[in-house]
C-alpha cells in the first residue's frame, strides 16, 4: 500500500492490510480534538471550497504525483473508437429497447434514439475540448474542479459514481436475461426470488455478481490487455448486429408501423430520457487521457466518431425491431431474442443472444474502467480516501479503485430491478452533462485576473438566463397537456440570452488544439436539451435523485470538506516552499 498521508510529500508506506491512514491521514482526522476545530471551522472551510478554483497545471502534474505511479501511455486513436462504441453499444439497444418501444415510445422509439443521440452528442463535443486541454483520469470531475470549483466538482462526482454503479449494475443483470435466454430458459428464470423483498428489488442475481468479478480482474491485469479484448469483441459484436439488421429486414412488415407513435410526442420524450442511458459510457473514454499517447488527435476521432456510428447503430437497429414484431408484443427483457423466436428464427436468437452478452461483456469492462479512473482522481484531491489514487506499480492501474468499484457494482447488480436502475440513471446523466457544457461556457469566457468586472458580471447574467428559461420549458413541459404558450416566453429568454452572450462577451480564452464549434450555442443547446428531457423523468426518479444528493451533502459536511480542505492546504504549502527553494537555487 503507498500512501501520501495527506500532504502530498509521496512518503510509501507498504503493507498487507489498511489501516486508519489509508482511509483519513488528514490533521483533521488524527484525534477527536482536531476533528471538533475541524467542525466549528466549517463555514470558513465551505466558503474556502466554493471560492476556490483548481487550475489546468495542478490537475496535470500535482493530482497525478499523488498516486506515486504514472499510468502506462499505450492507448491511441483506434483503441478509443473502438473503447467508445464498448462501452455504450450493447448496453442501450439490448437492455432498454424494449421497455421503450412497448411502455412509451412504440415504434416512433427510432426518433426517441436520434433525439437522445443529439444530445449526447453535443454532449461529447464538450467533453472532447475539455478532454484535450486536461488529459487526466478525472474527466468530468477535473473539468469542473478547474471551472466550477471544489463544491460543484464534488456533486457531480457523487452523481458520476452513482450513474456508473448504476450503469454496471443494469447491464450486469441483463447480461444474466440473455445467459438465460441462450441456455433455451426464460430471461428470469437465473434470478433467485425473495419474496420477504421488496417488489424492485426481491429478484436477485448471483450471475451479475459473478460476471462483474471476472471483468474486475481483466481491469486489474493490463490497460493494453483489456483495449485488446475490447477491440476484438467490439469487432464481433458489431458483426452480430449487422447479422441482426439484415436479417430482421427480412422478416419488415410495414403494418407494424401503422400506429407509429401511440403515445404522441410526450412518449417519444419520456423514452427519450430512459434511452439517454443507451449512450452513457462516452464520457468513460474522457477518463483515459493519462493513457493515451496523443490526446490532442486521439480523442477527438476517437469520441466524436465513435458517437457517430453508435447513433447510426441505433437508429437502423431499433427500426428494426419494431418492423420485425407489433410494439406491444416486444418482450420488455429481450427483446431482440423473443423478436427472432415470434417469426419463426428460433436459431437465431441464439446468436443474438451471443451478441449480447459480448457487447455487455465490453460495456462492463468499459464502464468499470471508466469509473475506477474517477475515484482515482477524487481520491487523489482526498475527497474520497487517498488510498483509491494508488496506481500498480507493476500493472498501471488503479486497482484499489477498481476493486471498491466492483463491490459497490455486484451489491446494487445483486438486488435491484432494471426500470428502477435506468430512470436513476438517466437523471445523473443529464445532470452531470449539463454541468460540463456549462463549465466549457465559463472556461472560455472567464479566465480570473484577466476578464473584466463587467464581462463576468454579463457571463454570469447570461449564464443563469439560459440556466433558468431552460429549467422553465422542461417544467412547462412536464406540467402542461399540449400546451405551447410557455414556449413563447422561456425559448426567446434561452436564444437572446445565448445571443447576447456572444455578442457582448468578450471570448477570454482560445482551445490550444481542439475547440467546440459554433460557441456558445452548442453548448448552450446542450444544456437546453439535457433539462428538457429531465423534464420527462417520473417524479420517484427525482425523489431518489435528491435524497442521494442529501446523502453526499451529508458525507461532505463531515468528511469530504474538511480532508479536501487539509489536502489542499498542504498542496499550497508545498507551492510556497518549492518557490521559496527556486528563488535561493537562483
């Protein structure tokens, strides 16, 4: 075990076992004493986090020294297309196809695809400029660290582990629906029933355990050893869905198309806002900028091309189904499987079922990967134990995080129904996107120091118009039966508010390699559209969102805000010495 004790000065300390200074070796955990001075110091603290920012060069070079060991540069551009479409493909079209055409969308759940496509892909814009600037293994969490501040960074990252847990637990479980359906049983017969449970959670799953374990020892071994088996699964897998695409065509009948969207226009959104989730996993490739050997042309092909063929994919592949089989007769479990078996391809469902469980395999692997690269870094700015930002020695990679990953992974894989799963799961999404797009439009049009009192008055003013007129149609949206008189006044608010903000904020900040086009709208429209679908989430889903925030709040207030504080401190201590011995070496 390697341990920096909380002030950053790489001191290893090794051992079978953890101890206290694992977990909290800040001076503020060292007695009860200082843990109470700790406590009656929380305002001074909390104002401290949410006025400070980190800064490009700390999370390149600090952050990382605090993990003692670098991760191995072996990752380029090819590796990245294909890590993209493993980690979303599978995941989306044979887990919530189903639920979406036969609950919500029918077949107009091709248009719910393009729509949520969109969105992520203005989405993936923005992550690809931050990505490049700030090639670490926090994405999301760096990128708001930088631009949003300690306290915001923190949110999003309890948002971003809670989707990736949520997300590995999903497709773990349907990896166990389609075992099943391979083996010639039905999708749940694998489960154990519990019925002192729970209804969503009394079916419980020991395969989804089993094969989250086995994709946590792949991830340990080798970066370069888990790009290669994604490559060649992802290869094949998109094989199979070809295989899916041609032959479904065969058995098209246009009829089944004849009610095209039952439920109008608010079922094409509320699927939309489920199917958000068939594109989660991108955002993972951002993690992996410490591991690629020229982030500056690796991952704009790699994320940007990716998205692209993965839109494609489930556009054709969706339209598909519902020519294939009436949407209300589209088995909600395995959709694609039962759909073969309706026509009278009975042997085919075994491929497809084959094709499913490689694509989940990558989605698994993908999505570990991603989510232990993020602990990572949060354990590395000790908002969560230090001991999750060691790096192997001898595998680079962070093993501690992707173990601790595992195991929250199988628990919630274990008990938790999949409809419960992919509503949670949406809401983080969208939550945390919005966020980025937001801190693109802050890095480009602030740079402390340097832009005017009155600029960053105006940016701040722009920002919230466009913030509060776009939280105004969703709820407008959500509230309304068909009405569309709102939309006069929040849509004019949201295009002059982006209007003036091009028009009369100076631009402070240029991308040194790669830069979002068409600024600010597209990523004012990203925050615009991640709200409005929001809006078409069910109430339980926002319940549950905001008692998980309350819990993270809970664990800041007492936890996370006073180590960030001592790590930080220190960091600065550091800074102050490193100058002072520069000055007298001169």
């Amino acid at each position: 075990m390697v341990s920096d004790n909380g002030n950053g000065t790489g001191i290893k300390k090794r051992g079978c076992g953890c101890s206290k200074e694992d977990f909290l070796p800040e001076e503020s955990f060292q007695s009860w004493g200082n843990y109470v001075k700790a406590l009656a110091s929380s305002k001074t603290r909390l104002k401290d986090r949410l006025l400070s920012r980190s800064d490009d060069n700390l999370e390149l070079h600090q952050m990382k020294a605090r993990s003692q060991h670098e991760m191995k540069k072996t990752l380029n551009w090819w590796d990245l297309i294909w890590f993209g479409m493993g980690a979303v493909m599978g995941a989306g079209i044979f887990v919530l196809t189903g639920e979406a055409a036969r609950n919500y969308a029918g077949p107009a759940v091709v248009l719910s695809y393009m729509i949520s496509g969109i969105s992520a892909l203005l989405s993936v814009l923005c992550y690809t400029e931050f990505s490049v600037e700030l090639p670490v293994a926090g994405g999301s969490f760096a990128y708001l660290r930088v631009e949003l501040g300690d306290f915001m960074a923190y949110i999003a990252a309890g948002n971003i582990l809670f989707e990736y847990v949520v997300a590995g637990a999903s497709v773990a479980r349907s990896w166990t629906s389609y075992f099943a359906t391979l083996c010639n049983h039905d999708p749940s017969s694998f489960r154990i029933h519990a019925s002192s449970f729970a209804a969503d959670y009394s079916y419980l799953d020991p395969i989804a355990v089993i094969v989250s374990i086995v994709v946590c020892i792949g991830a340990c071994m080798s970066m370069k050893g888990s790009s290669r088996f994604n490559s060649f699964a992802t290869i094949v897998h998109v094989i199979i869905l070809t295989f899916i695409l041609i032959t479904g065509m065969t058995q098209a009948n246009i009829a089944n198309y004849a009610n095209f969207a039952p439920n109008g226009i608010k079922g094409i959104l509320k699927a939309s806002a489920v199917l958000f989730f068939a594109y989660v996993g991108f955002d993972g490739v951002a993690t992996l900028g410490e591991e690629i050997k020229n982030p500056g042309r690796d991952i704009p092909i790699g994320l940007i091309g990716s998205m692209v063929v993965t839109i494609t994919i489930y556009c054709l592949l969706s339209a598909t189904l519902c020519l294939m089989q009436p949407y209300f007769q589209i088995n909600v479990d395995a959709p694609y499987t039962v759909a073969f078996q309706a026509v009278g391809m009975n042997w085919a469902k075994y491929i497809v079922a084959l094709g499913a469980l490689k694509g989940m395999s990558t989605v698994l692997l993908a999505n570990l990967i991603g989510q232990a690269r993020y602990f990572t870094h949060i354990g590395r700015t000790h908002m969560a134990p230090p001991f999750l930002a060691t790096i192997n020695e001898k595998t680079g990679t962070p093993v501690n995080a992707t173990v601790v990953m595992t195991v929250a992974n199988s628990i919630v894989a274990f008990f938790t129904s999949l409809d419960v799963l992919a509503n949670l799961l949406s809401i983080s999404t969208l939550f945390i996107f919005s966020l980025v797009a937001l801190a693109l439009l802050v890095r480009r049009y602030y740079v402390a120091s340097e832009t005017s009192n009155s600029d960053r008055y105006k940016l701040i003013g722009f920002l919230t118009l466009i913030i509060v007129s776009s939280i105004a149609s969703a709820a407008y949206w959500a509230a309304s039966n068909n009405g569309w008189i709102g939309y006069t006044v929040t849509v004019p608010i949201w295009f002059l508010s982006t209007l003036g903000l091009q028009l009369t904020v100076k631009e402070a900040r240029k991308p040194k390699l790669w830069g979002v086009p068409l600024l600010p709208w597209l990523p004012s429209g990203c925050i615009a559209i991640n709200i409005f679908i929001m809006g078409s989430v069910d109430g339980p889903s926002f319940i549950r969102f905001i008692i998980w925030t309350f819990l993270l709040l809970v664990y800041y207030f007492f936890v996370a805000l006073h180590a960030s504080y001592d790590a930080a401190k220190d960091t600065e201590k550091q800074a102050q010495v490193s100058n002072i011995e520069a000055g007298i070496s001169k």
